[in-house]
C-alpha cells in the first residue's frame, strides 16, 4: 500500500510508535499564529474575485453593448433622411413675409389695445 491507512499497523501493536511520535512532535520548532491572522484571511476570503456566470457576463458586456449598438444604428438611420416641407401656396406665404413688419407692429400694439389680454 502506498498511501497511508490507518487500519495498516504494519505488525506493530498499537501505541508502540506512539511515544516515539511525541518525541519527535516535541523536538519541532513551534509556531505560533499572528494575533491578526483569522483578521487577515477574512479580508483575503472577501476580497477575492466572485466567478462570474454566463448571464452575468451577458448582462454587464453583451446587453449593454447591443443597446448602444442599436441605439447609434437608429441615430445614422434617422439622420439620413430628410424631409420637406412642401408649401401649398407659395404665393400667399410670399406675400406673408414680406408684409412681415407690418404683421408684427400690429401684433404688438394690439395687446396694448386689447382690454382681454391684460392677462398675459
């Protein structure tokens, strides 16, 4: 047998290499613990890096990557196209603008005037 048993007495009665045991175990340098030593492998045992897990990984790299992605993909798609404003009558809003100081001065001294718009 190659590893210890403790059942494998090897011919010797129990309790013969016993006190030859002790003797030896006495003549070992002994060592004592740090008084901050459990102190110590605590905060090695919490520091250490949790494994992560496949959704875990999913959640932090895959999912939020894919967001951005589809997020700048609508960007570019939304700014490419461009509409136009198509005026019904271009002649009426000709007109407009250029009466577009007398709109205004009349606009402005009619709340003056206007009893109901005091309120404003």
């Amino acid at each position: 047998m190659d590893s210890f048993d403790s059942n494998d007495l090897r011919g010797e009665a129990p309790g013969e290499n016993d006190q030859a045991l002790w003797e030896l175990l006495g003549r070992a340098r002994r060592i004592e613990a740090s008084p901050y030593f459990a102190r110590k492998v605590l905060r090695e045992v919490e520091s250490a890096p949790e494994p992560v897990t496949w959704w875990q990984f999913f959640l932090r790299t895959i999912a939020p990557t894919a967001i951005c992605a589809g997020i700048a993909v609508m960007a570019l798609a939304g700014s490419g196209t461009k509409s136009q404003v198509v005026a019904a009558n271009s002649d009426l809003e000709f007109e407009t603008i250029q009466n577009l100081d007398l709109l205004v001065s009349n606009h402005e001294s009619s709340i003056w005037l206007d009893p109901s718009s005091s309120s404003h």
